[in-house]
C-alpha cells in the first residue's frame, strides 16, 4: 500500500508542488483580507490536488500494471483514497496555516485568522473528498442490478452538484452558516462514500471498462426485445440523405449543442445570482458578472468541446478538406458559441439593464475569443497531455490576469468594445495559420488514445 502511494506522489509531485504553492499564496491572502472570500481557490486547489489526478492515470492504463500487484483490490482503493483525499488534506491545511502565518509575522498588526483557516482547511477537505467517488464511480463500469444503476448515477450527479453547485455558491460560505452546513453535510456524506468505495473496488471491472468495453446495464434479461425493420428501400436504390454532412455537420451540430448547454448553464447562474444577490451594487456587479461568467464559458468550452473534438483528430485529418479548412473549423467551433452566447448576453442586459451593461458583456465575451483562439493552436500542437493541460491552466488564468492589468493600466473598470475586438482579431488571425503549421508538421496531436466515457475526468460517465 505505501509503494502505492508513493508511485502516485513521485508521478504528479510537480502538480502537488504548484498546488502547494497556491495554497501558501491563499493562506496569505486570507491572513492579509480576511473579509474577502477566498473559496474559490480553495476549491481550485482541492481540484488539483485529489482523485482528479487518478482519472489522468486511468486513461494511460495505469489499472493493468496495478491488477498485477500482490495485494488485494481493497488495499489498492484504500491506497488511492489515502493518497487523494486525507494526505492531500493535511499538506494543505499545514501550507494554508504556514502562508497565513508567515504573513502576520511579517506583518505584526494583523491578527491570525484562525477561524477562516480552519474552515477553508475543511472545505478542501470535503471538497477532496467529494472528488474520489466520482472518479472512482468509473471503475464500476455500468453494469449491475438496477439499483447499483441507480445508486452510482446518484452519486455521480450529487457529485456534480457539490463541483459545480461549490464553483456558484461557495463564494462567501465562510460567512453564513448554512452555506457551511450545506457545504460541509454533502462533502462530508460523499467523502465516507468514497472510503466504503475505495474497499469495494474492483481491478478486473475497472480495466475492462478503461479498455473501451464496459458491461452494459443489466436491467433484466427479457425485459426489452428488439424486433428488426424490414426495409422498404430495394437493393438497387440508395436514397440521398438531405441535410448538411462532413464538415458542416461536425462543425454546425457541435456549435448549436454547446450554445445552448453554456447558455442555459449561464441562464441558471444569473437566476442565482438574482437569488442571492450580487455581491457588489450597481454597475460593478454586472462587471463581475460578465467577467466570470465568460471566463466560466470558455473553461466550459475548452473541457467539453475542443478537447473531445481533438481526440478524433486522425479521423477528421482523413476527410475531404483542405488544411486550412479543418483549422477553420476547429476555431469555429471553439468561437463561435462564445460569439452567440456574448450576442444573446448583450441583448438580454440592453433589455433587462441599459445600454452600458450590454457593452460589458460584449467586451468580456469579445475578449475571451483571443485564449480560446491559443488554446486551439496548444492543443494541435500538443496534444492531450499533462504539458498540454498545465499550459491550458496558465492561459485561462493568465489571460484574466492580463485583462486585469489593462485594465488597470487604462485606469478603466471594464476593456472598451474597441480594445477587446483589436486583441481578439490579432490573436486569431494569428492562431489560424498556426493552426495549419501544427495540423502540417506536429505528430504529438495524432497519437491514439483509448477514450471511453468512463475515462473523461471527472468520471461522471459512470
């Protein structure tokens, strides 16, 4: 068990060492503001920190060479819960206080505080353990009776409640008590459910399901019949299909879908957010609002749109088409629901707010076309690998950190329209012919992988 683990932390000790980095930076920025919240990070970290990082192993096959282990499958679960959730726990909670308190000794006249500590250590602590059950969820593949069925697509959605409900809400829970219980009864419910997970897990399911064969569900033998359709076309007649197909099928079927989910998603936000209140009054609040919500966009788009598209890039590089029309279409499906979504958002701020609002929303979603653009550009070029994903993560960070400084250097609350649309049509057209120059030359985007959808991260396809 303790080789286990050790090979998990000697595998991603760069990972744990960034993260560790961030939740020093976050212990300190507690101790300096201890009024402003700080559970975004700490839910950022607790991302990189815990079972996130098995669904990456999983993939490459990491279960094979582990079935051969001489220890027992419960051991082996035990283990990987160990090294994701309590371990992970306690070297951030031990980072959070050390950051905190280098700052106040650094700084005499602030005072620890040692309340906000203790529950942003125990909401990384849930937030950890929230993570294993839904990874591990899984290695169960989809078989069973149907109530195992039932059970692990509960599990798998209260866990997408508890990441994305967090990513929402948690913002201030330090500061109201049912936040807190709410937060903590959740976290603390999938938390005990990924221990009794981790003694039933089971290494022959898990390979066959990561091996792209999982069991289908066994809802009853006899229960569904299929009957075959007799054909009504004679075999010397090839009806037409009518509609659109091949590029314009993958492109147009994958941008109406997307629009849609990251409009209602953004919808269900700003309901929310009308529920609760905007934390900030007036203009600033619809500032704040169109900031997140088109950086939560774009991250929404990088995970669910470019990176499963990017996994059939050998199959899309043998349709009839030339380079640049394939570059073309792999932007087009990254901008384009970003561009409708900041249209439709600006439409409904001129109708609901005024005039003002409706540029905020276009300025934010504008600007948010310029990392999009980038990231396609990484990951032809790249690939899907760590390099890859540690580079996405330091353009969407990096890219709100550089809106911040324009905007500060223009001593300006928001980017002008005009600004925004500059920095988004440079980096564009910069990004297209690189597109072609890594669909032409790189050989890291062709490698195959064994994708099931039990291996996406987050394993929520259990």
């Amino acid at each position: 068990m303790k080789r286990v683990m050790l090979d998990h932390f000697r595998r991603w000790w760069w990972v744990l060492a960034l993260t560790g980095l961030l939740e020093f930076w976050v212990g300190r920025l507690i101790a300096n503001r201890p009024q402003d919240p700080f559970e975004f990070w700490a839910l950022l970290v607790s991302l990189w920190a815990g079972a996130n990082l098995l669904s990456f192993d999983f993939k490459r096959g990491l279960l094979r060479p582990v079935s051969t282990l001489p220890l027992t499958a419960r051991q082996v679960g035990r283990s990987w819960w160990l090294a994701t959730v309590p371990l992970p726990a306690i070297g951030l909670t031990a980072l959070l206080f050390l950051g905190a308190g280098t700052f106040c000794h650094l700084h005499p006249e602030k005072a620890l505080p040692t309340t906000h500590l203790a529950l942003g250590s125990l909401f990384t602590l849930v937030w950890l353990g929230s993570g294993f059950p839904m990874i591990f969820g899984a290695t169960r593949g989809l078989g069973g009776s149907p109530w195992r069925v039932t059970w692990n697509f509960f599990l798998s959605a209260l866990g997408i409640l508890m990441l994305f409900g967090s990513m929402l809400l948690a913002q201030g829970a330090s500061n109201s008590p049912i936040k807190c219980v709410v937060l903590l009864g959740v976290g603390g419910f999938l938390t005990v459910v990924g221990w009794v997970d981790a003694e039933r897990f089971d290494v022959g399911r898990g390979v066959q399901f990561y091996r792209g064969r999982p069991e289908p569900p066994n809802l009853g033998r006899h229960r569904f019949q299929l009957t075959p359709l007799e054909s009504k076309v004679s075999e010397n007649q090839t009806p037409a299909e009518a509609g659109y197909g091949g590029v314009w099928f993958f492109v147009l079927s994958r941008v109406i879908r997307m629009f849609w989910i990251i409009a209602a998603t953004s919808a269900l936000t700003a309901l929310l957010w009308a529920w609760r209140g905007s934390p900030m009054a007036g203009h600033s609040g619809v500032v704040l609002f169109a900031g997140s919500g088109s950086l939560m966009s774009f991250g929404f788009m990088i995970v669910f749109q470019l990176l499963p598209a990017l996994r059939h890039l050998r199959l899309l590089r043998t349709m009839p088409i030339s380079g640049i029309g394939l570059s073309a279409a792999l932007m087009a499906i990254m901008l384009l629901p970003l561009i409708a979504l900041g249209a439709a958002s600006a439409a409904v701020a001129a109708i609901v707010f005024d005039p003002p609002s409706a540029l905020t929303f276009l300025s934010d979603y504008t600007f948010a076309l310029a990392p999009a653009s980038l990231c396609v550009v990484l990951l032809v070029w790249l690939g899907d690998g760590k390099l890859s994903y540690a580079l996405l993560i330091l353009i969407f960070f990096g890219s709100q950190q550089v809106q911040l400084r324009l905007q500060s250097l223009l001593h300006v609350l928001e980017l002008p329209v005009s600004l925004a649309a500059a920095i988004a049509a440079a980096c564009v057209l910069l990004a297209l012919p690189l597109t072609l120059l890594a669909l032409r030359s790189s050989r890291l985007a062709y490698r195959e992988r064994a994708i099931t959808p039990g291996s996406f991260p987050f394993g929520v396809g259990a």
